[in-house]
C-alpha cells in the first residue's frame, strides 16, 4: 500500500503549535518504520510520483519555517526596542523616587525651621508681654486691658488703636519673626505640592512600565510559539529529506532490477540465437558466413575496457557527499565530469541502448547494455541521439551535455552496473 506523503505533509501542519518535544515523539511513531516499501508492483514513475511529492512536502516545510523565523525575528526586535523602553521607565522611575526622597528631607528640614520660628516668635512675644506687665505696673491700665483682651498676638497687631504704643523695636521684631514663619510655612507647602507631583509622575511611569512587562511578556510567549513551529517545520522538512533519501535508494533498486531483467532477457536472447546458430550450422552447412552477423550490423558485446564518456574535470566523486541541490541524492552513485553545454557525450564501450527517456531526478539519459553483466549510464543530456533497441559501438555519440534534472550545472553523470549494482566508474575507465 502506497503512503500519501500530502496527507502526511496535511497532519503535520495541522499540529503546528505542538512542542519540540511532542513533536519529536510523534516522529517517533509516524516514521518508526520505513514510509515506503518496496513492491513488486510499483513502478519507477509511482516512485518517482512519491519522490516529488516528498520534495515539495519538504520545500513547503522550509517555506513555512523560514516565514515563521521571520515572525520570530520581527517580534524578538520589537521585544527588543520594548525592552529598552522600559529600561529607560525604569531608570526614570529610580530618579522619580530620588526626587521624592530629596524633596521629602526638605520638607522635614522646613518642618524643622518652622519649629524654630514659632519658638522664636513666641520668646519674642513672652518678652514683649513683659514689658508690658512693667506698663501695667507703671499705671498704663487701657494699653494693658486693649492687649490682654485680644485672642491672639497677631489680633493684638490688628488692633490699629494699640499698634503705635507697641515700640518700635517690639514692632520690628514681631513682624520679622511673623514673616519668617509665614514664608517658611508658604515654601513648605510649594515642596509639598511638588512632592505630590514627583510621586504622580512616579504613579504614572510605574503603571505605564507594568503595561510594557504585560506586552513584553505577551510577545515572549508569541516568540516560544514560533520558535517551536520554527522548530516543528525543520524537523518535518529533515523526515521529508530523509524519505526522498530513501526513494532514491528505491529507485536505484529498481533500476538494478530493471538492468537484472534486462540482462536475463539479453542472455536468454543470446542463448536463443547461439541455439538458431547451431541449428542453422547443422541445417544449411555450406550457408554464407554473412547471416552469422548482427541483425544491426554490430557487435552487443562490449571489449570490457571503459572510455571517458566527455573530456573533463571530475566535479563529483562516487559515494557518500552533502547532496548538492535539492532532490539530489547524499550518496553519489556515479561521477560527474564537467563539459560544456551541447558536447558530445560518447559511449564507454559497445552495447545495445536498453533506455532512452526523461527521467525526473536524471532529465534526459540513456542506459546502455555492454554484456558480460556491465550496464552504463549517462544523466543530465540536454537531448539524447539514439534509441531503445539500437546498437552502438566504443566512442560513438548517444547524447549531448546539458544540465536536465536535478542539477546544478552543466556536466555528465556516469554510472556503471556489474550484475545489477552500483560500481566506482574510476575502476573500470
């Protein structure tokens, strides 16, 4: 039974906001076994049919894991200016309570001073009464009673009719001390009121720095979100890589069972023919040596020494290496030689040409049968210039270079089968 690797692709964007964590487990047990199987009844364009499918399960993982760490960065530069909002509030907030601390010592220090006057004002007023008893005694009875029926010193001074018996130094002294009080009570109550407005503005910045803590911490959240979606579509992406790693294993598998079959056919044809031959031999011995040949004028058999398909440098050895585009396979089963656009690519020996087509990670290539168990092929052909069935010999043209397929540039992939399985080419060439 084939997987659909879109609806898989469809489950894993609907749990976009699990965690890392969950999303490891998930992997766990929707990828514990292999995606996909080999079955004798697959061919290689349902593979091939997966393969992309899986391919742009993983671009679209990628796109959605680039959008979401641009979301990611956008709110982690906006979390970053709000941050140094409130460090500025709050440096602002520490020199609002310096301010109200200093303002406060004043007001105690003026609190102080004003204690002092109203002492002094009252000695002052203590002396003056006395001097006023020394009146009393020397006979001024109105001056004493006007004074001694006022509720207060300062009612006292109201008293115009008595102000101008006081002395002038009383006088003087009186009023200085009264005016001290008074402007040191008015300056008290201006720190007051602007101890009041410190600690307003205080009020205002805390409350303005509690509202940016909420939205930072708000936004913080929105940026551990993201992160875990980040997160999730690159762990999906790598499973998706990971699965087209694993086709492209399938679809070398199905091609050495292809180049299996076809040496099985070609054997059994040579086997077939060997047994004409001799049937012909015995029938018609004096038959001219000319039916003997190839019915395409031909040897099908290679001479089992390998020529350079194109002149050029080895830009990718066989085996294990970083896969180049996406696509592209992680272990190379071939080595690629650079060339230039619309050269010749000639063939490593004789043979019968078994493909010839597109396919989707090779472009156009052709496969050809050398007999004694070796198959070559020849990827990434800008067009191809024989066909299925014909016969061709050492060095003659079967394509022209080009860069089809999963490539990145223009170049030959060669490839070689002994029996059915991939080979280093540099051993054979």
């Amino acid at each position: 039974m084939r997987i659909d690797l879109y609806k898989i692709k469809k489950k894993g964007m609907q749990v976009a906001v699990v965690t890392t964590g969950a999303l490891l487990m998930s992997f766990t047990s929707i990828f514990a076994a292999p995606v996909f199987s080999v079955h004798a009844e697959e061919t290689k364009e349902d593979v091939e049919q997966q393969k992309e499918e899986a391919q742009q399960a993983q671009e679209e993982a990628n796109a959605n894991a680039e959008k979401y760490q641009k979301k990611v960065d956008k709110l982690t530069a906006a979390v970053n200016e709000l941050d140094k909002q409130a460090t500025d509030i709050s440096t602002q907030i520490v020199e609002k309570k310096q301010q109200a601390e200093d303002l406060q010592n004043e007001i105690d220090e003026t609190q102080t001073k004003l204690a002092e006057a109203q002492v002094s004002e009252d000695n002052q007023y203590e002396a003056m009464k006395k001097r006023i008893q020394y009146l009393y005694e020397e006979g001024d009875v109105a001056y004493i009673d006007a004074l001694m029926s006022s509720a207060s010193f300062e009612d006292s001074l109201n008293k115009s009719e008595y102000v101008d018996q006081l002395s002038t130094y009383d006088q003087k002294q009186l009023n200085k001390l009264v005016k001290t009080k008074n402007d040191i009570a008015e300056y008290q109550q201006t720190l007051k009121d602007d101890l009041a407005d410190v600690e307003k503005v205080k009020a205002d910045l805390e409350t303005k720095q509690a509202d940016l803590d909420d939205v930072i911490s708000q936004k913080n959240a929105e940026i551990n979100k993201y992160s875990d979606d980040v997160e999730m579509q690159k762990a999906l992406a790598a499973e998706y890589a990971k699965q087209e790693s694993e086709l492209d294993d399938k679809l070398a598998e199905l091609a050495r069972q292809e180049q299996q079959r076809l040496e099985e056919e070609r054997k059994q044809r040579e086997a077939e023919q060997q047994q004409q031959d001799n049937n012909g031999g015995s029938d018609n011995s004096g038959s001219d040596s000319d039916n003997s040949g190839s019915n395409n004028g031909g040897s099908t058999t290679g001479s089992g020494q390998f020529i350079w398909p194109v002149s050029g440098p080895i830009t990718d050895y066989f085996g294990p290496r970083e896969s180049p585009t996406a696509g592209a396979s992680s272990n190379h089963m071939g080595i690629d030689i650079g060339c230039s656009y619309g050269v010749p690519i000639a063939a490593a020996d004789a043979g019968v040409v078994t493909v010839a087509e597109w396919g989707e990670s090779g472009g156009n290539y052709v496969m050809i049968d050398h007999g004694n168990g070796f198959v070559t092929m020849y990827l990434h052909n800008s067009s191809l210039a024989v066909s299925v069935g014909d016969v061709v010999s050492q060095g003659q043209t079967i394509a022209y270079a080009g860069s089809t397929g999963y490539s990145t540039g223009t170049h030959c992939h060669f490839s070689v089968f002994l029996n059915g399985s991939y080979v280093n080419p540099l051993d054979y060439l």
